[in-house]
C-alpha cells in the first residue's frame, strides 16, 4: 500500500489500520514529505512502515526532503 499523505500528528485510527495491514504482511511504503524537516511526520513514522524521502540525481538529500 502506497500512502502519498503526511501529517505532524498521530492518528490512532490511521495507526491500527497500518497495523492491521502489517499483520497481514502487507507492505506500507509512505512519503516523506517536503517541507524540509525532521520532525517526525505520520504515517511514515510509525514502525514497520518504509518512509521514502528524495533525492537527486547526485544520490544527496534534495533540499526540500523531509528526513529523519
């Protein structure tokens, strides 16, 4: 499951349903974002969730990638 949103806040319903999934062995792949920050952004942060961020062609951090 491919989730493209990002949020600052946990949300408990968005987790148990990732969880769910995880159970199943139903992979979470979830952006990063691009406000360039490395708070902790939701759903990428919760465990068992790949968190995909950018970057450029010379393999760096792109300057607008959220990581951490």
């Amino acid at each position: 499951i491919n989730i493209s949103i990002t949020g600052t806040f946990s949300n408990l319903r968005e987790f148990v349903l990732i969880n769910m999934a995880l159970e199943r062995n139903i992979k979470i792949v979830a952006a990063a974002g691009n406000e360039y920050s490395k708070s902790p952004r939701f759903p990428c942060s919760y465990p068992g969730v790949l968190c995909v961020g950018s970057i450029g062609e010379d393999k760096q951090l792109s300057s607008f990638s959220n990581y951490g």
